[in-house]
C-alpha cells in the first residue's frame, strides 16, 4: 500500500478552456459602438441609411415617396407664396389687399379684438385680456409637477374669484358688464375647462356605479350614460336651454351661459365615464383579491389601490376627450353663446372684410390647433410620468 500525504491526494484543479470556435467567434465580433466604413472610407450618414431602410427599401415604397414628394412640390411653394411671401400683414383698409396677390392678415390686425372678446366693451377689453392671461397662467402652472402642492388649490380660487371680478366688474370702480356681452376666447376658455374639471370627478362615480352590485345604481348609471351618448351635444344644449328652466320653482331663472355649461358637464361626463370603465376592467383581479387580504374596505381599495392603477391606464382616451370637450364648444352658438369660432364668423359679416373669410377661419383654426397640441404634447408627458416605475 503506498503512502501518500493529504496534500498528494487532492484533486488537481482544471480550468475550463473554451473551445476555438468561441474564441474565434469572440475575436471576429465587431464592437457595438462603431460604425462599418463604406468602400471610400467614410462613415455612413445615418439620414441617408435611414431613407434608404424606410423609404426606398422596396419598388413600391420607392414610387410612393417619390409621388409624396412631388406632391408636396406641387402644395408647399404655393401655400407658402400664399400664407407668408406674397401675403398683406400691415393697414388699416382692405386696400392693400387688394393690390397684394397672397393672404389678407391686415383682416386678423382689424378685427383681432371682436375674435377673442366678442361683443365685450372696446374700452373695457383689457379686462377679458387679463382674466384669459391669468387663467392660461394658471393653466400652464397647474401642469407643472413641482407646484402639485396643496397651496396650488387656493391659488386657483384666488384666480377665479379674480376673473369673476374682471369679466363681471361692478366693484373697484369697474364697470359692471353681463355676461350676454361675453364671448370670444373667454368663453371657450371658461366652458371647456369648467366642464372638463366639473365633469371628471363624476365621471368616476358614473363609471363605479356602473360596475356596483346594486342593481338600482348601476341601472341608473347606465341609463345615464348610454342616454347622454345616444343623442349629439347640441340636443344636449338645445335641451338645457329651453327644458332645464321648466324644472326650476316659479320665478327662478338660471343663465345660459350656466345652462351651457351644464349640458357640456353632463355630456362629457357620459363619455369620461366609459373611458374611465375601461380602466377600471383592465385592472388584474388579483389586485382587487390582495386589497381584500388587507383588510381594505371598498373606498380604501377604490382610492388607493384601483383608481390609481385604471387613470394611468386610460390617459390617452381620456385626454382626447378633453380635446374633443374644447373643441365642442364651438357648438354654443346655438344657445346665444358667442364663443371664438362664432366671434369669428361675426368679424366676416362686415362688407368689407367679407372675401376674406379664409384668413380668419385659419386663424381661428390656429387658435383651437394651439390649445389641443398643448394638451396633447402634455399628455404624452403625463404618460411617461405615470409608467415610469412600471416600464419594462
């Protein structure tokens, strides 16, 4: 029997060699942050990589660009001789419009005033002017993430008390003005955020009561909703003008310019409502069963746990419908209201501006285009806020 120590009778440790394939793999892979020269030795210009992948990849996507770009020839040059180069910006007259071969913007320097305020006093508008500067403000700031403080909801009751005190005067030596004589962009500012911010918060409750196990809320949430959604908005306002004072006691009368907004609240509300439903169904159930565990009672579930979860969900449909809110406004006409898109029609009415209808319809299509990019730009920024810790 040979005698040998420890030591001699451990293992000899191997190392693992990879195979030559490997290494000649390893070896042969190119780095991920350069770039393959070409055969003069320069490096790729990624626009023209990327229009050669993408537009002139195939026949087809090549005649297609090669057709989009000579229509764009035939359109830009014009539209831009038009709208810019050739166009009439200065004067007091529709003189030099006549004489200039373009657009007639001297029409928007005439009449911009009738087309944000309306028919409000021409000695008073710095009051409108004011009261929409501060609601844009206030708008712009309440979308800022680090002013989401408690102090921004007494700022915002600072600034409605102080628009009511501009737009309605009768104290600190102003003027008292009805609102019959309101209109332009005031009008479309105050109606689409007043029911946008007065018909979120019921549209959550419609869209709870509609998915609650008592049978008589949800059957009125339901009746509520698809009613409001089978019939256009302008039943909505036809009615809220003409049928809600026939409910109101003897003697009681309610503005329409409240009765407007009513109809707008109530129809807008329909539509958040099923939006936010659908939020609320794309929820897992195991959410609903590990608050249960909890011990959470169903408000506590519904505000911590659900609603939560089903907003950051549903913020584009929702969003679109705040678009589409501002953008229905124009359809207050026919309640008396003279919103921008009406006090725009009104400064075509004068003889003299009347052939030069178009410019002021594309400014006035500027103005709505303004607002809903606005909003659609800061709900992609709301989006990516919300899924930032839940992105994959």
């Amino acid at each position: 029997m040979s005698k040998h120590s420890p030591a001699d009778q451990a293992p000899i440790p191997t190392v693992a060699i990879p195979p030559a394939h490997w290494a000649a793999s390893y070896e042969e892979e190119p780095s991920q942050a350069s770039v393959p020269p070409q055969a003069n030795g320069m490096t790729a210009l990624k626009p023209f990589g990327w229009a050669k992948d993408n537009l002139f990849n195939t026949p087809l996507n090549t005649a297609l660009t090669l057709a989009c770009l000579a229509l764009l020839w035939l359109v830009v040059p014009p539209a831009a001789s038009w709208l810019l180069l050739n166009a009439s910006w200065t004067g007091a007259s529709s003189e030099a419009c006549r004489e200039a071969a373009g657009a007639c913007w001297t029409v928007i320097a005439v009449k911009h005033r009738l087309i944000f305020f309306g028919t409000y006093p021409y000695d008073e508008q710095w009051r409108p002017f004011l009261a929409c500067a501060l609601f844009v403000a206030m708008l712009g700031a309440s979308g800022v993430r680090a002013f989401w403080r408690p102090w921004l909801a007494g700022a915002w009751a600072l600034t409605l008390v102080g628009m009511g005190v501009l737009m309605w005067g009768g104290v600190l030596g102003l003027s008292y003005v009805a609102n019959d004589r309101w209109g332009g962009l005031p009008i479309t500012l105050m109606l689409s955020v007043f029911s946008i911010a007065l018909a979120f918060p019921l549209s959550i409750l419609l869209a709870l009561g509609r998915q609650s196990s008592l049978p008589a809320i949800r059957t009125v949430c339901v009746g509520f909703i698809e009613t409001m959604r089978g019939v256009p908005l302008v039943s909505v306002l036809f009615m809220a003008s003409v049928m809600f004072p026939l409910f109101l006691p003897e003697g009681v009368t309610v503005d329409k310019l409240l009765r407007a907004l009513a109809g707008m609240t109530l129809f807008t509300a329909a539509y958040l409502a099923e939006a936010v439903r659908g939020g609320l169904q794309a929820i897992p159930r195991g959410q609903y069963e590990a608050a249960d565990a909890l011990g959470l009672s169903y408000w506590q579930k519904t505000a911590l746990i659900v609603l939560p979860q089903a907003l950051r969900i549903v913020i584009p449909p929702i969003v679109n419908q705040f678009i589409s809110a501002f953008k229905d406004t124009s359809l207050v006409t026919i309640v008396g209201l003279y919103d921008l898109l009406t006090a725009a029609t009104v400064a075509t009415t004068d003889p003299e501006w009347r052939p030069y209808f178009a410019e002021v319809y594309i400014f006035a299509g500027l103005m709505f285009w303004i607002f809903c990019f606005s909003m659609s730009r800061y709900s992609q920024w709301l989006e990516r806020l919300a899924n930032r810790y839940t992105s994959r």
